[in-house]
C-alpha cells in the first residue's frame, strides 16, 4: 500500500501536520464470505486510543502521502485530485484528525464508474475520494508494521518447502477477518455500519439487515455484506500482502 522527487518532498513538509501522535483505490468486488475458518478466538481489548495516534503520527502521514500521490487515480465524488490533495490537507487535517480520534470520521461515496469487459459486459468500480484513500493507506502502514515481516516470510517459506499452502491460506484469511472485525467495531452504529456499507458497495437490503443485526464483530467478520464490501481485492488495493498468492 515509490516515491520521488526533492519538490513533492518540500510540499510536504510544509503541511501542518500535528507533531502529536496520534489506502489506494479499490476494487468493487464480489467475494463469499470466508466463513469455514474454525478459530475462535477471545476478544481482546483493541488499544483504540493508542493505535489512532499511531495512525495520526506525523511521519506515517507523510509516508501515505507519498504512496497516495505516486499511484495517482482518478478523483472521487468530491472532484479532488491528487495534486490537490496537499492544500486540502494543510486547510482542513486538524478536524479530520480529530474526527479519526474520536472514531467520528465518515467516508464519503464512493463514484461509480463502469469497466467494459473484454467478453463483453462491465465491471462495475467504486473510486474513492482521494482524501479517504489518503486516510485508508495511513490506516493499513500502520497495520501492517503490527506484523514482523521476517517472520512472516519465515513462515510462508518454510510451509511451502513442505507443500502445505493450506496454513498460509488459513493464515491470510484469519488476517482478513480481524480487519473486517475491527472495522465494524469503528463503526460503532447501527445507521454508521449501514452507511459504510453502502458506501463499499454492498446492496441496500443486505446492508440494512448486516447493519441491524444483534450479532458481534467477530460473527459479522464472515458476513457476506462485510466480505463484499471489505473484499479480498480492496484489502490488495490498499498493499495488504498475502501469505499464499492464489488467496
């Protein structure tokens, strides 16, 4: 989730970035849900606060910054572009970093565009506003470092020396539920997780019964609105590395 150049580099540093500590374009797809996974493991408090401020910290922002510029995309529903994205944020980070703290943030809608198909019909996409894939990509570095790549690579080479992709499929897979487990746990509400979810692209009725149901974050992980809306290709959109490349 390749950057260059001195002059991105002084844009920058000359944003006002709280000093406090405090995603790339996805693809609309449509996955089922991954609910044959047996772990069960019991919740643990999530750390909100501390990870929030991690998320806000100067440098990741910067970072994400970078990464956001340099795969470029087209804007949003809002019109912003990427070269844009600098003054916006220099203007308007201290209430969106507020509003990430406190866990108030909202995405916005997601544009709709169509991708003819080379057999014939289309894909349907969804393009978020470059702000919200700023945000997403500031979430997933942070997410991401939670994991020792060494010993991650460690594990994938050894159980594919001994021909048991079956591990890391089941380790990828584990890795997307907490995602989406923490996710609808940030959303908090009833009408926040259906709005979110309409926003992802998951169909009205499907969302409002997902959005309305008594069943906790970790049973929803697997539900099919959240394995829609949070799929296996926005998760790659935003550079989440799997262990097993056919997963």
């Amino acid at each position: 989730m390749s950057l260059r150049s001195d002059m991105q580099q002084n844009i920058q540093d000359k944003l006002n970035f709280s000093a406090t500590p405090a995603g790339e374009a996805r693809e609309a797809g449509r996955e089922e849900a991954e609910s044959r996974l047996t772990t069960h493991a019991p919740e643990r408090p999530a750390g909100t606060t501390r990870l929030m401020e991690e998320i806000c910290d100067r440098e990741n922002l910067k970072e994400a910054l970078r990464r956001v510029k340099a795969n470029k995309g087209s804007p949003g529903m809002d019109g912003i572009t990427v070269n844009q994205l600098d003054d916006y944020l220099e203007q308007h980070w201290q209430a969106i970093r507020e509003q990430l703290l406190s866990g108030a943030y909202k995405p916005k809608p997601v544009k709709r565009v169509e991708i003819p198909k080379p057999d014939g019909g289309v894909r349907k996409l969804g393009i978020p506003t470059v702000l919200d894939r700023f945000i997403q990509q500031v979430v997933m570095q942070v997410l991401q470092r939670q994991w020792d790549p060494r010993y991650m690579v460690g594990w994938r080479g050894y159980f594919g020396f001994c021909e048991t992709p079956q591990v890391l499929i089941y380790l990828t897979r584990w890795v997307r539920l907490r995602l989406r487990c923490a996710l609808w746990r940030q959303w908090k509400t009833t009408r926040r997780r259906r709005e979110a979810l309409l926003q992802l692209g998951v169909r009205t009725q499907l969302a409002t019964n997902t959005a309305g149901s008594g069943r906790g974050p970790w049973y929803l992980a697997r539900a099919k609105a959240l394995s829609v809306g949070l799929s296996n290709a926005y998760f790659r959109s935003l550079g989440l590395p799997s262990l097993f490349e056919n997963c």
